[in-house]
C-alpha cells in the first residue's frame, strides 16, 4: 500500500493505493494519526480511494476512526475515488450515511 499526505491550511488531503488490509490498515491509521496530533487545526480530510484495489474490514475500521477523530473536532471527512471493489464495500457497510461521498 503507498499512502500520501498533503496539508494545506486546515485541509488534509490523503491517497492511498494498493490493498487496505489488516497490515496497511494498521499502517494508514498511525500516520494518519501522526499528521492529525502534529497539526490540531486540520478540521478537513478527503481520503482518496482511487488507488484501492482490495479492501476488508480492517479498512473500514482505518475509515470509521478517521472519521471519528475529524467529527470530534467538528471537521468534515470526505471520501472521493472510490470504485469497483472498495465501493461496493463502502455502500454495504453505509459508510456513506456518515461520510460525504465526494467526486
């Protein structure tokens, strides 16, 4: 899995690709977490699912909990480039009902 980071004011802008399984899951969530503790101003992330091949629940969760921590701060968390697999996976889980599905 590659992941990249870009911040911008209070804006993260995160891209992931490859499979989101356990492993990268586990990997994702502690830089992820890292980027949000050193900047608590960040009230905004966009997770690009464009790269994502395979995705089980352990990705999920990495999602879930994102998006806890960016609700707390009464952020807003918005999910983009999903297709194919990893979408169909989000629509059955409703992840959308939670999250904005941006384009």
């Amino acid at each position: 899995m590659e992941l990249t980071i870009q911040i911008e004011g209070n804006v993260c802008r995160i891209a992931l690709s490859g499979e989101l399984d356990h492993h990268a899951a586990s990997e994702a969530r502690t830089r992820i977490d890292e980027a949000l503790r050193e900047d608590p101003s960040i009230n905004a992330l966009f997770l690009n699912l464009s790269g994502i091949t395979f995705m089980d629940s352990a990705g999920l969760g990495m999602i879930l909990g994102r998006y806890r921590v960016i609700a707390e701060r009464g952020g807003r968390f918005v999910l983009t480039g999903a297709s194919g697999y990893a979408e169909r996976i989000l629509k059955m889980a409703g992840i959308y009902a939670l999250v904005e599905k941006g384009e």
